[in-house]
C-alpha cells in the first residue's frame, strides 16, 4: 500500500490539486498562498509548497500532504482519499481486503455498478424508443447521452435487484443505496420504467439518481403511476441533497478558468447547456441553495448568474436563493430568460442568450428593484408597501453595512420615504433562521483560530523549519542544542528525531537532494503525530527563510539557537531559585551554598547569552 501512496504523490503536483478547490497566488520560489478553506479568515494563512509537496494554514493550525487535504475539505476517511487521489493519478489500486472495504465504499460500488447497468440497459434493442425520445423530443445528442450516463430502468420489479445480487452486493446494501425497497416478499426496484441519469458528487463518483417517468411509451398507464414524474434516490450515507450540485464535477474546470459559473434548478436544463457549450453550468437539483452548496461554489468561482424557470415557482426560487446569497461574500446575478421557456428550451431556441449572460444579467439588488417595480407602482400608498415588503427584507439581509446603507437610500429615494422610517421597519423585520455559510466542504469540528503561542514557541518551530529546509545547519545545531532545552516537549521530541534521522540517513542519496521529503516519509510511519508540526515548520522556512542568502540564513538559525538556549537557561535559574527558597525554609545551610553556587554560573552563562 506504502508504494502506491508514494507513486500517487510522485505524479500529483500538490498545488495543481488543491488549486482545483481554491484559488492559489504565488508566495515565493514555488509556493503559493491562498485564504484557508477550513476557517473564515480575511488575509491569506493557507500555504502551500510545491517543492516539499505539503500544505499548512498558519491561521488555524490545520496542514498535511495531498492526502490530509482531501480527506479534510470532502469530509471522506483515508480509504475514499486513496481513490479519490488515485483516480486523478491514474493509478489502478490493488485489491483491498474485505476489512479494509467500508460500507460507504461499499455503497459506491452498488451505485457505480447500477450506473453501468442502466446504461447498458438503454442501448439495447427493447429501449430504442427510449433512445428516440432523448434524441428527438429532448434535442440530445448520442455523445452528450454517453457523457451524463444517461440510463433505462425497465419496467420490472426486479431487474436491477436480481442482478446486484447476483454480482455480489447483499439486499440490504442495495436498500442501503436507494436503489430497492424492501418487501413483505424481499426487495423490489425503486426505480421502474424509468429514464434514469446517475446523480455525481464532484469528483464524478455515482451516489444517487433521478429517474423520469417513461409517459412518452405507449405502454405507460398513467392512472396506475401513484409515483409522480420525477423519483430521486433518498438520502442514504453518500447522497445528501445539499452537498450535491449536479454536473459540478463536469463543469467544476471550465467554472475556474471563466471564473464565472451558472445555476439552474433543473437536471435536464444542466445537460443542455452542456449540450450547446456553456459547460460552466450546475444545477442545484430542484432543492433551495444551501450552507454546503455555497461552500462548494465558492471553491470554484466568486460570479454566478442564476437561471431559474421564469415561470412564479421559478421567480421565488430566485428570490430565496438571493435572499440567502445576500449572506454570502460572493458575487450573485439573476439572468432573465423569455416567459414561457425553461433555460434547456431558451439555449436550444437562442444561445446568444447564453453567450451574452455576463453582460445581460443583473445585480441581485437590481433583479429586487426590476421585480418590484414590475408589481407595484412607487405613487400610490399600496405601491410603496408592496415594493417595500419586497425589498426591505432583501435589504436587511445584505452583509456589507456600506451596500446595505446605498440600498436603503436608493429605496427611500424610490418611494419618497425618509431612511430613518424605512430603518425603522427593516428594524422591526424578523430575521428568518439564518443558514450558516461556512467556507467549507468538510464537516470536520476542526479549524477556526489556531491558539496563541509564545515568542520562543515561535522561534523554536522557525529554527526546526530552517534545520529541515537546510540540512547542513543540522550538525552546528546538534553542537549547540539538547532535545531538553526546547520547552516544548513536542518541539524537543521532533528535533531529537530530526539529528537522529540525520546521523543515521546521512549517506543516503535521496537524503542529500532533499531532507525533508525523505524525512517525511520516516515519520508518517513511525511519528505520524509528528508530521503536522514538521509540516508546518518547513513551510514556515518555506514562507519567511527560504529566498535568503547562506549568510543571513546561518545568523538566522544561530540567533533562534540563542534564543533557546537563553529561554532554558532562565527556566533553569527560575527553577534554582524555588529550590535555593525551599532549601533556606528548611534551614538547610549546605544545600543553599550548594546551590548558590549553581546560581551564579547560572546568571553568568545567561549573561554570555544575552551579550551574543
């Protein structure tokens, strides 16, 4: 397992895949930086160091290698990290054994192996009416077909269940999935004469499915459907509607580069825009824009236009939607779209609509004004009460005091009533339960502001991180340092561990091209409660050291050592004087002679120290 973890790092540039999820600035001879994706923060404290191949957040404490990273920001055991990061390096993973195969990967495995049958389902001979409906009524193409996975669910009640059984997943397993329901008489498909398309998180992983009704078949008996058009998976262990934003893991590239991203509601009007080239599109499924799904947006994007049905269902969607994007720190826009069509209907009939959706969407506060204006008039008493509970709301939901402030003026200039009696009734407005937006993906308890440490706890992690980025100070270093005379217990143990490695590895080639990356290693497999500290030292080297010259740098690492060996000292004469007090209560004349002695070489070494 060891050889494939290490083969996956060699062909992973660490920064190439964290820069998939966040936005990387350079920071340095190969590193970069970038606002932490784990705890709210206004400056960058996330760092990232190509060279070494790890990453550290000096705002909330939290680093690693690639593999920490994903486990972290997709909330995933390192089981689902080793796949995840084998899948991007193309590397084919040996076969696990029964115990190390968990139920969600379990679980996985039941919905990829659906997938695949319902696809292979659909281009067979009995479901080419099928096929004609998706290219004739609904405009598809073969290869946009194959692209979503699309799929037929036969009409039977047993199709897909027979078959998983028979390639090895248990009843209960496919019940756990959604994918059957289980009977009086044994489980049955949930999904039956159905048009399915696999529901993918964003590394493109199956986890669910929608299925529409096949009412285009002659043989569909619409008094005998209870079902209703659309069944979705339940939510099970993998598939959680609000963590899910359909065809993200398609457009996930595209969004990042234009920098700007598009939401619709429907899965259908994804594919489509898909279809036509706006592959910067998601869908949000049908479900109100949650918590989890703004901290997947702002992965990939800080502009997104919404393109909901223009119809009354679609124009409150928006406005929710906007109402809780007004919370965010991201940019939204609202791309108005003909009466009557939804946005696969609106590409199919004028894709220019798409192609100038930067320029023609508007502000959501402009999108508020535009709609209340379309309702009510701003002369007459009921106009200015309908344009004001539609916009004070909106208003008092805004973030920024400045925008909020702007918006209010403009509203009172808008009905020709003064700010202070508007403010008073946005005052009065009840807030609705507020969702929290937290920045990330991850539901790990961990992150937030990192504790406050002290000077020589500082400098003693920059001098660890210089011997690691300089292996040549290491020897000067064990000249004038004990593993004791680090206060920190955790700090004196990681640098005993870093002599010890370097007087043992000393004749290694691997070690002399690079310390830490062999180091590293060394520890994950026998101090891997180490390797976050030595992380986050070497990128501070990385961060603060590693451009200065040899010079500069070797009076860095000698000043830090002095300031060690002071701070012990002073420790040690603090120490001394509780003894020489304890000592004159007992009234023990030898003992404090003794150890007055002790004192005075004591005060005169710390005077050595402190004249360097």
């Amino acid at each position: 397992m060891s050889s494939q973890i290490d083969e996956i790092k060699s062909r992973l540039d660490i920064a190439e895949v964290i820069g998939e999820y966040i936005e990387l600035k350079p920071a340095g001879h190969q590193s970069f930086k970038a606002l932490c994706p784990f705890h709210n923060e206004k400056s960058p404290s996330f760092f990232v160091s190509r060279d070494k191949q790890i990453w550290h957040c000096f705002g909330c404490s939290l680093g690693g290698d690639v593999f920490e990273f994903i486990k972290r920001i997709d909330g995933v055991e390192f089981p689902e990290a080793l796949r995840i990061l084998a899948k991007k390096a193309g590397v084919v993973l040996k076969r696990e054994d029964a115990a190390a195969s968990n139920q969600r990967t379990r679980l996985l495995a039941v919905e990829e192996t659906a997938a695949r049958f319902y696809e292979k389902n659909l281009w067979e001979k009995d479901a080419e009416p099928v096929l004609e409906y998706l290219r004739k009524k609904r405009g598809l193409r073969d290869e946009t077909i194959k692209k979503f996975r699309f799929g037929w669910a036969r009409d039977s009640w047993d199709n897909l269940s027979l078959y998983l059984r028979k390639v090895g997943f248990s009843e209960k397993e496919i019940a756990d999935a959604g994918l059957g329901i289980k009977g009086q008489r044994g489980i049955y498909d949930r999904f039956r004469g159905r048009v399915m398309l696999p529901i993918a998180n964003h590394h493109g992983q199956a986890v669910g499915f929608t299925g529409r009704v096949a009412d285009f078949l002659p043989s569909y008996k619409k008094d005998e459907d209870k079902s209703g058009k659309y069944v979705n998976t339940p939510e099970t262990e993998i598939y959680h509607k609000r963590f899910i934003l359909y065809g993200l893991d398609q457009a996930k590239v595209a969004i990042r580069k234009s920098g700007l991203g598009i939401i619709v509601e429907g899965n259908m009007d994804a594919v489509g825009l898909h279809q036509a080239g706006f592959i910067n599109t998601v869908c949000s499924g049908g479900t109100a824009l949650t918590a989890e799904h703004f901290s997947l947006l702002a992965r990939y994007a800080q502009k997104w236009i919404l393109c909901f049905d223009p119809d009354a269902a679609g124009v409150e969607a928006t406005k929710r939607a906007f109402r809780d994007c007004l919370k965010t720190d991201l940019e939204f826009y609202a791309l108005p779209l003909p009466q009557g069509k939804d946005p696969d209907e609106a590409v199919r009939e004028d894709p220019e609509i798409f192609k100038n959706a930067e320029k023609n969407a508007l502000p959501m506060m402009e999108y508020f004004f535009k709609l209340a204006l379309e309702k009510f008039s701003p002369s007459t008493l009921e106009g200015k009460k309908g344009i004001t509970k539609i916009l004070l709301p909106a208003i008092k939901d805004i973030s920024s005091p400045v925008e909020k402030s702007h918006f209010l003026k403009e509203l009172s200039h808008l009905v020709n009533v003064d700010e202070k009696s508007l403010q008073e009734a946005m005052d009065k407005i009840k807030t609705a339960p507020a969702q929290n937006h937290p920045i990330v993906y991850s539901l790990s308890k961990s992150g937030g502001k990192a504790p406050p440490v002290s000077r020589e706890e500082k400098i003693s992690k920059e001098l660890l991180g210089i011997i690691m980025g300089r292996s040549d100070f290491i020897k000067a270093a064990e000249q004038k340092l004990l593993p004791e005379n680090f206060s920190n217990s955790r700090f004196a143990v990681l640098y005993k561990e870093i002599v010890s490695y370097y007087n043992t590895a000393i004749q290694d080639a691997d070690f002399k091209n690079d310390f830490f990356a062999s180091f590293s290693k060394f520890l994950s497999i026998h101090h891997p409660d180490l390797a976050p500290l030595a992380s986050e030292a070497v990128l501070c080297y990385e961060k603060e050291f590693s451009s200065r010259k040899d010079a500069e740098l070797e009076e860095d690492a000698v000043e830090r050592m002095q300031v060690v060996l002071r701070e012990f000292t002073r420790r040690q004469i603090k120490n001394l004087r509780d003894k020489i007090s304890r000592a004159e209560r007992e009234k023990n004349k030898e003992r404090v002679e003794e150890l007055t002695q002790e004192f005075k070489i004591l005060m005169q070494e710390l005077k050595r120290l402190e004249e360097k």
